[in-house]
C-alpha cells in the first residue's frame, strides 16, 4: 500500500513538472515571436525591456538571449539587449556567442575598451573559429 502511494505521489510530481516545463517553454516561444516582432518594426521598441525580461525569465536556452540581444541592439533597444547579453555570459561564460553578443552591444553603445575585452573572452573561447573577426570598432 505505501509502494502504491509513493507511486502516485510520483506521478502526479511528474505530471506537474511536465506541465509546468511546457507552459515555461510556451511562455518563451510567445517571447520569442514579440522580440522579433520588434526587430521587424510590427511593435515599438520601447516593448523591448518587457520582452528581454520575459526571455530571461522563461527561456533556458542562452542562445535565445543572444538571439534576443543581437536583435535589439540593431533596432537600438541598447539596454535590454546589454542585459540579455550581460544574463546569456552569466548563465554560459564559456559560451563564445554570448561574449560576442555583448561585445556587439558594448560596441554599439560607444564602450569600445570593454567591447574589446569581451571580444577578445570570445576568442580566447574559439581562437581558431574567430581567428579573423573584425573587432568592436566594426561591429556597428
């Protein structure tokens, strides 16, 4: 009897997960389609600080706060993809595309010195893959 207990007590664990981790992965597909909708101009920048707290908040992937942080420092949204980008190295500091995400946005606000240092994190990262990208100066 308690065998049979402790199973259904881990199967309606299971089954709340399972549901949770979906509407989580729903929630950052929903995030995903606003930010682009901004970087197309069908929403105002000004959305772009809600929607890089959403993608933060409910993507796990870090590449989609790269994603998220490229896109918005091309529409100018600077402050919502530094923090997507500052949030995809803390998540992943070995993961070369978020040092080149935040090198990128650095270089677009005018932080040259430090859109260097994160370059040069991505290619310590990939010395052969980045061997010949262009530094901050060009990012723009």
């Amino acid at each position: 009897m308690i065998h049979r207990i402790a199973l259904l007590a881990c199967a309606v664990a299971l089954v709340v997960l399972g549901v949770s981790r979906h509407a989580a992965h729903d929630a950052c597909a929903r995030a995903q389609v606003d930010a682009l909708s901004v970087t197309l101009g069908r929403r105002p920048v000004a959305d772009a600080a809600g929607i890089a707290a959403r993608l933060q908040a409910h993507c796990r992937d870090v590449e989609e706060l790269v994603n998220g942080a490229v896109a918005f420092s091309r529409v100018g949204a600077l402050r919502p993809a530094e923090r997507l980008a500052g949030a995809a190295v803390h998540r992943e500091p070995d993961r070369r595309n978020a040092w080149l995400a935040l090198s990128i946005v650095l270089a677009r606000e005018g932080d040259t010195v430090s859109a260097g240092h994160a370059l040069d994190r991505a290619r310590a990262l990939d010395p052969v893959g980045l061997a010949s990208a262009p530094g901050p100066a060009s990012a723009g």
